[in-house]
C-alpha cells in the first residue's frame, strides 16, 4: 500500500516490510525490490499527475480571482455609471420641471393675450359692421340709379370721294340730381298734405290726440329735414379711333407684345385697321390703340373680343375709350314744406296698413286742424325706410 502526501515525502508499506518514510529526490531505488520499485514509480507518476492538478487548480484559482476582481471592478463601474445615469436623470427632472413651470407660465401669458386679442378683434369686428354699415348707407345715399336716353340720329348726307371724315369725339354732357331723401325709423310716421297751410297748423301744436279703436295716443309732430343731396354734371368724350385693351397674356416682352399687337390689330381680315400708335403695360396687361380712321374702333368695340397672336392665339378684351369729368358740383339740403314727421306712435299690435289708415282718418278732418293728405306712410317698430322727395310730391318707399 502506498500512500503519498503533499510536501514531497511518502511512506510504503507491505505485509513483509515497511521502509522508512524519505525524500523523494533522496531515495534509492535499487533498495527496493521489483515489485517496490514498480509500486514507487507509480506512486512517482500519482504524485505527478496530483502535481499537475494541484498546479492547473492553482491556475485556475489564480485565473477566477482576476476575473472575479475584473468582475467586481466592472460592477463598480456599472453602479457608478448608474448612480451618475441617476443623478442625471434627475437633473433632466428637475430640468424638466422648471421648463414645464416656464412653458406653463408662457402658455397663460399667451392665453391671456389671446383674450385680449380676442376682444379686440370682437371690438373692431363690430367697429368694422357699423363702419360697413355707415358705407352701405353712404352708397345707398349717393347711388345714383338713371337709364341713359337714347338719342335720336338724323342721316344728313354722305362723304363723298375725298372728303375727310370728322374726327372729332363724341361729346355728351349728362345731369344727375340725387332725389332727397330722409331715413324713416320705426314708430314713426310720415305724411305729406296737399296744402303747405295744413302742415304749418300740425307743426304748431305740441301733441295731437289720436284715438286708434279703443286707445288713444299723443302723437307729437316734428318738422322734417331731408339730408343733403347732390348735383352735378358728367361730361364725357368717348374717341372715335381709340380703344382700351385688356387681358393680354404674359408670354411677350413688352416691346415684343407691343409689336404683335400692332400686327394684330393692323389687319383687314379680322376687322382691324392701320394702327398709328399703340399704348401697352405689360403689369396691368391693358393699353391702348389708336388707329388712322375712324369706323374701326366702333367695329371693333361692338366686337368685344379680338385675337391676337402672341407665340399663341390668345383672345384680348376690346373696351370703348372714353373720359369723363365731373363739373358743377352742388351739395344742398332743405326742408319740405308739406310734409310732417310724427313721433311717439305706439305699438298697438294693429298692422301698418290699419294704423296708416286711422293716421289718415285723423288728419284728414278740419276738427284735427287736419286736412287733405296726399301720401302717408307708417312703420311699425324694429323697420326702417327711406323716403325719397322731389319737387312737387313726396313718396315713401321701403
């Protein structure tokens, strides 16, 4: 039996004999016998590989401590990493939060000017509407609604060969009197006698008693101011070689386009004419062509349209050319005499056309200091009207 011990040293040991225990360098193995030596040399080799062991299980200890060191050197660095990826993130919080407060303070402040914006817009919008209305009002007073008459043309002779035609333009001078007029407000009426002495008597008295079926109502009686009207006068030449052009297209130079339209409008077989001078703003698109005779601007107004070849066909607006000046301006306003506004009418709940007539009952009869009416109008209130006069009757119109 052969044991072996870590430290070089052994001991063997059989039934016949025991040797003591030795250095393993130190020892003879010629002082063994064959069956000794064979048990020695394998206990040699059983220490050897145990060596071997013992070295490869050192390595590998030595092996698991560094990694085990790396290993706990990386977990440091992870938790310091961590700890400083936490300490971060709550910068980027408290970062975050103070950018939130920031916003949110910004965002009142822009809702607070958004208010105000708001109520500004809400207060011109309503600025706007009554300027708007005020317009309405203003065109409605000064629109001016007139056919033109037709004029009669008498035939007196023809040219004869040589003889130049007149090139002269055609003049006309036209009047325009705006009727006067007044705004009818609801609640009130307007009545016009036939004599100025009825309306002198109901403008003396303070109120006048009106008795409309069972209720009676104190009417009062204003004088009545027409707001101011105008007068003027249209003078207004319109050229026998000219005409205004419009919507030329953009593809040309201005100096190119200027030449096609001379070529253009130069030709007999569209109805065109020798040109003599030609007017074009490539901005606006518009000009003006003036031919050498006359007859081709009038053939070519009642046209309207005329093509034109610009690098393509394109059709342009054909316009008359005239001028025209306003002369003689007159703003005036006046009072009718005939007439009487009456004021503090109340809403009974009768229709118009009934408490129109018991108005015209009233101041129809001589005991009402009244007399013969010519035209009346009443409106109930929330309506309003305008009503236009002339110089000798007055008529109301909604």
């Amino acid at each position: 039996m052969i044991a072996v011990r870590s430290g070089a040293s052994f001991c063997i040991k059989n039934k016949k004999s025991a040797i003591a225990m030795a250095s393993l360098e130190d020892f003879d193995i010629g002082l063994l016998s064959p069956e000794e030596q064979k048990q020695f040399t394998e206990a040699r080799e059983e220490l050897e590989k145990w060596k071997r062991k013992v070295e490869n299980a050192e390595t590998e200890k030595s092996r698991l401590i560094l990694e085990k060191l790396e290993t706990e050197e990386t977990k440091k660095q992870a938790q310091k990493e961590t700890m400083d990826l936490l300490a971060q993130q709550q910068k980027n919080a408290e970062a975050a939060s103070r950018m939130r407060k920031v916003l949110e303070g910004d965002i009142m402040e822009f809702e607070k000017c958004n208010q105000a914006l708001m109520e500004k817009l809400k207060e011109y919008e309503g600025m706007l509407k009554n300027k708007q209305a005020e317009c309405d009002a203003l065109q409605q007073k000064f629109k001016i609604h007139t056919d033109i008459p037709e004029k009669k043309v008498i035939f007196t002779k023809a040219l004869k060969e040589g003889e130049e035609e007149d090139c002269k333009d055609i003049v006309s001078v036209f009047t325009i009197t705006q009727m006067p007029s007044f705004n009818l407000k609801g609640g009130h009426a307007l009545i016009t006698f036939e004599e100025e002495k009825v309306a002198e008597k109901i403008l003396k008295l303070a109120k006048c008693s009106v008795v409309c079926d069972s209720t009676k109502m104190d009417v009062k009686p204003y004088c009545l101011t027409l707001d101011p009207s105008v007068k003027f006068e249209v003078h207004m030449n319109v050229s026998k070689r000219k005409i205004r052009f419009s919507n030329t297209p953009p593809y040309l130079s201005e100096e190119s386009m200027r030449d096609r339209l001379e070529i253009g409008f130069s030709k007999p077989s569209q109805g065109g004419g020798e040109v003599e001078k030609v007017a074009y703003n490539k901005d606006t698109g518009v000009g003006e062509i003036t031919f050498l005779n006359t007859g081709v601007a009038e053939r070519l107004t009642l046209r309207k349209k005329y093509c034109i070849d610009a690098s393509r066909e394109a059709d342009v607006n054909i316009h008359p050319y005239f001028e025209f000046q306003l002369k003689k301006f007159q703003t005036f306003c006046g009072a009718s005499r005939r007439s009487v506004l009456l004021g503090g009418i109340q809403d009974t709940g009768e229709e118009e056309e009934d408490m129109q007539d018991q108005l015209e009952i009233h101041f129809q009869k001589p005991s009402n200091h009244g007399g013969e009416v010519e035209s009346i109008r009443y409106l109930s209130r929330g309506r309003s009207a305008v009503a236009y006069f002339n110089e000798d009757t007055a008529e109301a119109e909604a």
